[in-house]
C-alpha cells in the first residue's frame, strides 16, 4: 500500500472522523461535552485494556533477550529526544529555558492514545505486532522527565527545584505513581500473570468493546484539543507551531534508524517509530506542575494536545507505517 | 446560639500538588480539612474548566480548614511554602464554631 492509500485508509477511519467531529465541534463553540468522570473512566479503560492484552501476549510469547533490548532502546529515545528538542527550541523559539525543558520533555515521553490509534491502524490493515511494545510505552513515560529537569538544572544550577535529595526522591514517587503509569503498568502485569486464560475471561469488555470506546475517547480528545487550539494557539509563535509538526518526524528518524538494529516485525516497527514522535499530555504535564512550575501549560499542553495529537492521528500514523516498511 | 471565632484557611490549588498540601496538612496542627472539587475559573494564567482537561494538570481543587486563631501561621507558612510556584490562591477569613474544642 502506499503512504497516499495509507493517509487515505486512516483518515476516513471512525477514530479519526470522531476525533474530527469532537475537534469541529469545539472550534464551533458547540456545547458538546463528554462528563468529566466518563473522560476519566474512558481513559482508565483504554489503559487497562491495552495494558491487558500487551501483558497477555508477552505470555504467549515468553521474555526474550530482544524485549530487554528494546526496552533499554525505548528509554534511551526516551531520554535523547527532549536534548534535541530543547537544542531545536532555544534555537528557534523564544521560549524560556524553563518553558523550553518542560516542551522537550512532553515530546521525549509518549502519547498512549497515539499508540493506540497505530495498533487499531495496523490491526485494520491486518498488520500484527509484538505484545510487549505496551511495556516499552510505559518505561517511555518517564525518562524524557528526567532529561528536562537534568537540562533545567544545567542552565539554571541555582534554580534548586527539588530542595535537595528528599525533594527529587518525591517527585520521582510522584511520577513513577501517576494514577496512568499505575493502571497501564498494573494491567500489563496482570496480563502477563493471567495469560490467554485472564484474556478469555475479560474479552468482551477489553475486546469486544474497544474501538467503540476509542471513538468515544477520541470525540472528547478532539474536544479538548479543539478548545486548546482556540485558547491556546494565540500564545504560540509561528516557531513554536512548527516545532510541534516537525519534531515528531525528527523523534520518528531516530526510531526509524534504531529499528534497524531492534529486529522487530514492520508493526513492532510502526510503533515503535509512532511511540517516539508521539507526545506526551497526561502523565508529563502531571509532573510539570509539580517538577517546573513555572513552565506555561498554555505552551506544552497547547503544542502536543492541539498541534502534535492531531497531526499525528491523521498524517503521522500512515506515515510511520510506510516508513516502517523501508526498515522491514 | 454560643459560638467561637475561629480561622478558616482555603486553598486552591493545583490538582497534581494536592497530595503534598493534605500530607503537610496532616503533620500539622490541624484538626481536620475538607477538599472540594471545582468546576471552572479564570486567573493570571488564562481561563480553565474541568471538563475540557484530558489529566489532571490544569484541574484545580479547593482545601479548606478551620483552626484556632494563634495557629494560623504555623499552618500557612509551611503550606506556602508548598505551593509558593504553583497556580493558586491561599485566603484566610474569620469564621464562627460550635464547637470550639473540635478545631
């Protein structure tokens, strides 16, 4: 298939004409809202359903030398990535250091959403791929974190965000406990407890209900980034805006010329490249309020929600399966 | 009706900060706290709402306690300190109680 049909085949897909639908919506000013409970519970769902299956094929397939391996490759795109993201913005942005770190490390983190929307991309192209690359989004969450703080440090060494030892031993509790690292890591495990037995059982609510689920979830993603791009896009330069469409091609190359070496089949591949360029707007954000403070959430929320999220959904995916396909 | 002047401190603060205020809450001389969801609001850095969140980053919640007049400073100080760089508001208004032993 080429990168058009591909582009084509995921545009007119019922996840992204909700998510369009939910993004049209709030650029109109409609009323439309989902509850914020129901936002919640739509996202504990998809953690636990995709963190389920994940561990449910890791025990089918065993634990091998290439799962550590690629878990070690994710973490360290992971942490790489927010060093060139935040070279490229103070480059050609104005933001501030502060504002800078926080942007980097949205997009050194991953989007799980994002990640979701491949599998169900390839799962409809009839594209199979490694259960474990669940695993590799959850240790992907957090390093990015730590590079950004490293790098705020380094420019700014009086800044003293942490109050010593006690203060960064907290934040990193803090992080490794956010409620989303918890369900997805937490289901994960118990997959791979419960295997293909604990997947029967639970099958017609993690299978047979989720892509409707991920519909619903992306109408109310397509809201909340529409309301972003109202809001927010006015407080973002023109640089700003480009960084946030050509850092995940960049994040995407990486990936692209790591997997050659990872070995992995063209939809581990596929992922693994959608996970690097994928952004960060849960768990990151979490601990940017808590870690830099001082970082505008009008700038990195508004960047990987309003401008990222959606270029990623619509031309990224297709894009990093065809790219996926020169490395396989 | 008999009653007794009393503090009432009320904080609004970010939601992913909130563990850190009700644990500083809890080593302090503080009776007892309530925290309250909020649904919406405007400050210094722009407008939010609950609803068009999709983490707990930009939510806000509101924490409320009552103590005894000399102990206000003892429980603001250390709170403050807390949430110094964070978005929020920390008021402190008289109130009357019942039941003066309870705070």
């Amino acid at each position: 298939m080429s990168a058009f049909d591909l582009a084509l085949a995921n545009l007119l897909s019922p996840m992204v004409l909700f998510f369009a639908l939910g993004l049209s919506a709030a650029l109109a000013r409609s009323d439309l809202t989902i509850p914020e409970s129901i936002a919640k519970f739509l996202a504990l769902y998809l953690m636990m359903a995709i963190g389920f299956k994940g561990g449910a094929a890791v025990a089918k397939s065993g634990v091998d030398l290439r799962l550590v391996g690629v878990l070690l490759a994710g973490m360290a795109i992971s942490a790489l990535i927010p060093l060139i993201g935040f070279a490229l913005l103070r480059l050609t942005t104005r933001l501030s250091v502060v504002d800078a770190a926080a942007v980097a490390a949205h997009y050194g983190s991953i989007s799980i959403v994002t990640f979701v929307a491949a599998t169900q991309a390839l799962t409809s192209l009839g594209i199979t791929y490694e259960g474990y690359l669940i695993a590799v989004a959850a240790v992907m969450e957090t390093p990015a974190i730590l590079t950004a703080l490293l790098l705020v440090r380094r420019a700014r060494p009086d800044s003293g965000h942490h109050e010593g030892r006690e203060g960064l031993g907290a934040l990193l509790r803090e992080i490794g406990l956010n409620g989303s690292v918890v369900m997805l890591t937490g289901s994960f495990l118990i997959g791979m407890i419960t295997g293909e037995r604990g997947l029967k059982a639970v099958s017609p609510f993690v299978n047979d209900l989720f892509f409707g689920m991920i519909c619903l979830f992306l109408l109310d993603m397509g809201l909340v980034a529409g309301r972003g791009m109202r809001e927010g896009l006015k407080s973002l330069s023109w640089s700003a805006i480009a960084f946030g469409l050509y850092m995940p091609l960049i994040s995407a190359l990486i990936a692209f010329m790591l997997c050659f070496a990872l070995g992995l089949s063209l939809g581990g591949t596929a992922l693994m490249i959608t996970l690097a360029a994928s952004a960060s707007y849960i768990a990151v954000p979490a601990a940017m309020r808590l870690a830099l403070p001082e970082a505008k959430p009008s700038i990195y929320l508004t960047l990987s929600l309003g401008v990222t999220f959606p270029f990623n959904l619509t031309l990224g995916i297709p894009l990093y399966v065809w790219l996926a396909g020169r490395v396989v | 009706m008999q009653t007794y002047l009393k503090k009432r401190i009320a904080i609004v603060i970010e939601q992913p900060a909130l563990n850190r205020v009700l644990d500083a809450l809890d080593r302090l001389a503080v009776t007892g706290y309530t925290v309250y969801p909020v649904i919406a609001g405007r400050g210094r850095e722009g407008s939010w709402r609950a609803d068009a969140m999709v983490s707990d980053a930009g939510r806000m919640v509101s924490v409320v306690c009552v103590c005894d007049p000399a102990k206000v400073d003892s429980v603001v100080e250390p709170i403050y300190k807390i949430v110094a760089r964070q978005v929020g508001i920390i008021t402190i208004s008289d109130c009357e109680v019942i039941r003066p032993d309870h705070f």
